[in-house]
C-alpha cells in the first residue's frame, strides 16, 4: 500500500505539490526541439543525443523560450508571466532549465498557495 503525504495551507485546505517532473520533461522536450529547429535553418550540427543537445553551447533567444511557456501552462493550469524568461535568453537548454524551473516553481506557489 502507497502512502501520499499530502501538504495543508493555513486555512486548511489541501496544497497541490509542484508537478516539476511533467514540467521539466515538457520544457526540456520544447527547448530541444527548438535548439533542432534553429539549427537546422542555420546549417549547425548538433550531437545526436537529447542530452548532449541539451548541454551543447546554443544561443536561445528569450522571445523564443518565451513563446514555449504556452506548452507547460496546461500542466501548472494558469498563464506563467513573461518575467520568469531572463531577458537576453540563454546559452544552452540546461541552462535555461535551471533558470527557470526555480521561477516556474515560484509562480505555482504563488497562485496555488504556500511560500515562493
């Protein structure tokens, strides 16, 4: 038998725990596929593998990760703001995952209770 721990706010009511395994899966799925896409009009070889892809020196503009936040506000269920995008963009996928998942999380614990 599975046991859950589920966690309570102040008034009581049940806190839905971060889906950070969905949104990173998404989010690293979009990016990559993105980094494909860029590379490919741009005539640049890219490394075979997801993961190596995702490490490989990459320039994403921020307007383009941008545009892929749309894919993850399914799964945390509102519209993420822009300002979780660090202006500039970034330099590889992990990158930008490990910018923005933290301010992914923020936001869900904003709105869906708990502190950021």
């Amino acid at each position: 038998m599975t046991v859950s721990t589920l966690a309570f706010s102040s008034s009581g009511s049940v806190l839905t725990p971060f889906p950070a395994a969905a949104v990173e899966t998404s989010l690293r799925g979009e990016l990559i596929q993105a980094v494909k896409d860029e590379a490919s009009i741009r005539g640049i070889a890219l490394p075979t593998s997801a993961a190596d892809i995702a490490k490989a020196p990459f320039q994403m503009d921020s307007l383009v990760v941008v545009s892929i936040l749309c894919v993850i506000e399914p799964i945390v269920g509102f519209e993420l703001p822009e300002s979780v995008v660090r202006t500039g963009g970034y330099r590889s996928v992990d990158s930008a995952l490990y910018q923005l998942l933290p301010r992914i999380e923020a936001q869900w614990k904003k709105r869906k209770g708990g502190k950021p």
